[in-house]
C-alpha cells in the first residue's frame, strides 16, 4: 500500500466509524474524518491522530473540502430518523457525495449498507441499496459491502435483542422472529472494512458480508437467554403484529427509540441472507482465525458491556431535530423567547468532589432525586417516540462531548468548571440543563444549576410553564442532593488511612 494514501471516514462519531478509525490507525493508516461538530470529534481518544475536516455531507463545497487528497473515503452515512421521506435524503446526499468525490479525485468509495436479496425487503434496506446505486453513478470506482444484523456491544441490533430476552420471559412476538437471518460480528464487519482500505487496485462490486451462521431471530434470542443463565424464552407468534406495532413496542421495552426500531424491525420482516454468488472471499479472505459465531461475538458484547468498556454506542450518533428546532451551535437570541429556572447554592465541598458529583450525574446514578418524576418524564417520551430514559450512559464517572446521558446529549463540558446538556426528549422546542461552579474569594465554592428552554409558539410557552410545578419539586432538590453527594466525598477523602490518601 502507498505510504502517502490517505483515508477519510464519514461517520466517525457513529457506531461503526467510531471504531473503524481506530482500526484504520492500528494498522498505520493516514485519517482524516468528516464530522459535523468538531467538539464531538476531540472528545474521543483518537482525535489527536487523525486531520479533523468539519462540515455536513448535504453540503456539496465542504464534503470537496474533506475530500481533496483522499485516496479512499469510507462513507457510513444514514438519514433513517429524518421523517418518511428519509430515502429520498440519503439519495440525494449519495449522490452529492459522489460528485465531489470524482472533482476531488479520490480513487475508491466503500460503502457498509444491508443485506437486501428478499423482493419483499423493507425501505429501510432499499433505501440502503439505492444509497449504493446513487455512490456509483460517477466515475469512481465504489465497493459495497452489505452486512447481515451487526452484533456488539453498543449497537443498535444488540440493544434491542438483549433488552428483549431479559426483560420478556414470556414474549408475544410478530411471524417476522422465525425469518431467517444472517449476523455477523463487529469485529468481521471492521476486518472487511479496513481491508478494503488495502487494496492495491480499486474495486467496483457488491458484496454481502454475514458471519458463519444463519439462524431465527428467534435462535438468537435463545441463545443469548442461554449465555446470559436466563431461562429459555416462551415465544408466542401473533401474525397481527405489523412492524409498526412492533416498533412502538421495542421502544417502551428496550433502550432503542421508536424512531430506530422501525427500520431495525423493517430489516427483519424478510429473509436477510447473504447471497453466496456475492462472497467478498475472493477479494478479501476471511480471518486468519475464522468468522466469529453468534454464541461467540454475544459472549464479547457481553464481556464488554460487563467491563464497561463499550467503544463505541448506536446512541453516539446525534438524533436529528424537529424541524422547528434550531441547530446547537445557533447563538442564545435564535428563536423565540428563553425561559430559565436558574438556583444558584454556595458550598464548603471542593471544586475536585463538587465536579465528580455533576459528571457522575444521570444513567444507573440517577438524578439527585425525584427520580420518579424523571421515569415518568422518560416513559411519556417513549410512549410518543423518544428516546426515554433507557440510553443511559456509557461510562458511570466520566463524560465526554457527544455522549448520551439518557434523553439529554453532552454538548459542552469543560473539566471543574461547566457541564451543558442539550435535551434530545420529543419537546414543543429546546431544552437545556448546564451546571457550573467556580471558586470565590472566601475559599467556599459557587455551583450554577441553570434549566433552559426556547419554546416553539404557543404550544411550547404552555408546556413551560405546565412543568413548573415540577421544576420546583425536581432542581431544588438536585443540587441540594449534588452538594450533599460532593460533601460525602469531602468526607470520606478527610477520613480515609493516611496510607490510602498517599
């Protein structure tokens, strides 16, 4: 491979191009990535490897931008949130996004869409397929890979199926748990994937690329029931069960969203089976130590979940706003009017434990209390099709920019002085909760706890203040219960061995 080539992953703050830059890096390779917030990019430990280019791929001058000087561009781009018209988006932008390939003179494309070999197969994975066609209609040469249900810690299709068989002992389930499927494992996916990268020559065809067995979505569920010391699962088949119905009933049982279930449920109500006339083992062999089987890559999803040490999560990547919500960056007088519920507390606890206190905020932590009027805000989300409460958070003491923190998203952080949280709850507008501390002259410590939200119209000044009666019950007793938790810490660090403080 020429030492000069070099990669750019579209992407790379998602599942999958989060972990496939690492991967890239691994192997020596020169990265550059295309993100749409820049601050998203730096929070993760690669950002100091790779060249940064910020744009937004639906704009054809930056996606040129990021892509003069590539050799192959990596393009792990979707639009399945964005309303019914979300095939008629990702068209356009595949489109797009092959024009200025060609100007720019990049040498390949590759492409990680769905298996789609079923005549019944859902828009989800025709819109996938279609996306492929669109990469290919210029000059430059495009390798499509696509790939059965991907298994791993963090993804989309693993949440759902975990939540699914701990949750549901006895489940009542669509005809679609009996159509045969073709999983494969992360690991495989990012081998195929960085393995294109390699080639000495460019490469236009498509590939289907599943793991070394095809089994039910219902065998899968078994064996994770099995793996997990869970008792088998008693499937009930209902043939009344339309995807949609499905999809708002994966939303209130699992941490996948509505909004995302659909399309996941859509890619399983035919057969997705790799089709053997388009094996990419000529071009690129499997592993040296073989595909990973489904019983192994659920038991490395688990270990990893178990360790806490998810790379990468499907929640990573941001959801996309209502179209009357501005965009993060828009400064403060966009809009309409900012209401603020702002309580402000002076501590004696130090800016070190008062910090660990606000980071360790929200997921299996909880928020400082009132945390049922929080569940119950969470399960009204979902109920509409929101995100809810289940997201969690990846690390239980320390965020980073992008992370998902429940129904909120990490939009600003800045290590003993600020935390901003940007709600992504289905609201009539925008929300806010930021916290801040600093240290006054006294020596004593100022804590800011700061709720903001820009209404859309009518509708949303009435929901501000039809919360209001809550907001007294729920932030008074937050940073009360945050400075009593960051006292604690005082304490426990005051009254520790002296051999244990070092």
């Amino acid at each position: 491979m020429d030492d000069a080539r070099k990669i750019l992953v579209t992407g790379a703050s998602g599942y999958v191009g989060g972990r496939l830059v690492t991967s890239l890096l691994d192997e020596k390779m020169k990265v550059r990535v295309f993100v749409r917030d820049i601050k998203k990019a730096q929070s993760h430990a690669w950002a100091s490897e790779v060249e940064i280019a910020v744009g937004n791929a639906s704009e054809y001058q930056s996606t040129l931008t990021a892509l003069n000087g590539i050799h192959t561009a990596f393009y792990l781009l979707h639009s399945i949130n964005v309303g019914k018209n979300f095939d008629e988006i990702e068209a356009q932008m595949a489109r797009s996004f092959a024009k200025a390939a060609q100007e720019a003179g990049v040498k390949q494309i590759v492409y990680l869409g769905g298996i789609a070999n079923d005549a019944k197969t859902s828009k989800h994975l025709k819109s996938r397929a279609n996306t492929g066609k669109q990469l290919a209609t210029t000059t430059v040469p495009v390798i499509e890979l696509r790939a059965g249900i991907i298994i791993g810690s963090g993804s989309a299709s693993f949440e759902m199926l975990r939540h699914l068989t701990h949750r549901l002992p006895i489940m009542t389930t669509p005809k679609w748990v009996m159509n045969r499927t073709h999983p494969i494992a992360i690991r495989d996916v990012l081998w195929y994937l960085k393995n294109t990268a390699k080639l000495e020559k460019p490469v236009s065809a498509v590939f289907d690329i599943g793991g070394p067995e095809i089994l039910s979505y219902a065998d899968m569920m078994q064996k994770f029931a099995v793996l997990s010391r869970l008792r088998r699962r008693i499937i009930i088949k209902i043939p009344v069960l339309t995807p949609n119905l499905s999809s708002l009933w994966i939303g209130l049982v699992t941490p996948v969203p509505t909004a995302l279930a659909r399309p996941l449920v859509g890619s399983l109500i035919s057969e997705v089976v790799a089709d053997p006339n388009k094996s990419i083992d000529q071009l690129i062999p499997p592993p040296p130590e073989g595909l990973i089987d489904v019983e192994n890559a659920i038991n490395l999803a688990l270990t990893k979940v178990s360790d806490n040490d998810v790379l990468t999560r499907w929640s990573d990547a941001s959801l996309p706003t209502a179209p009357w919500q501005k965009a993060q960056s828009d400064p403060a007088w966009a809009g309409e009017a900012l209401y603020k519920d702002i309580k402000v507390r002076v501590s004696d606890a130090s800016i070190k434990n008062l910090w660990a206190a606000i980071e360790e905020i929200g997921g299996d932590n909880g928020w400082y209390g009132s945390d049922f009027l929080w569940y119950l805000r969470g399960l009204l989300d979902r109920m509409i099709g929101g995100v809810g409460l289940r997201r969690g958070r990846g690390d239980p003491i320390h965020l980073r920019v992008g992370d998902s923190l429940d129904f909120w998203r990490v939009e600003s952080l800045e290590p003993e002085k600020s935390l901003k949280l940007y709600a992504e709850m289905i609201l009539p507008g925008k929300a806010w909760l930021e916290f801040k501390i600093r240290k006054l002259p006294n020596g004593q410590s100022e804590v800011i706890q700061e709720a903001s939200f820009s209404p859309r119209g009518l509708g949303g000044q009435l929901y501000w203040f039809a919360v209001l009666p809550f907001h007294g019950i729920v932030f008074p007793t937050m940073i009360r219960n945050l400075i009593r938790s960051a006292n604690r810490k005082d304490y426990a660090e005051s009254n520790a061995p002296i051999h244990s403080r070092g």
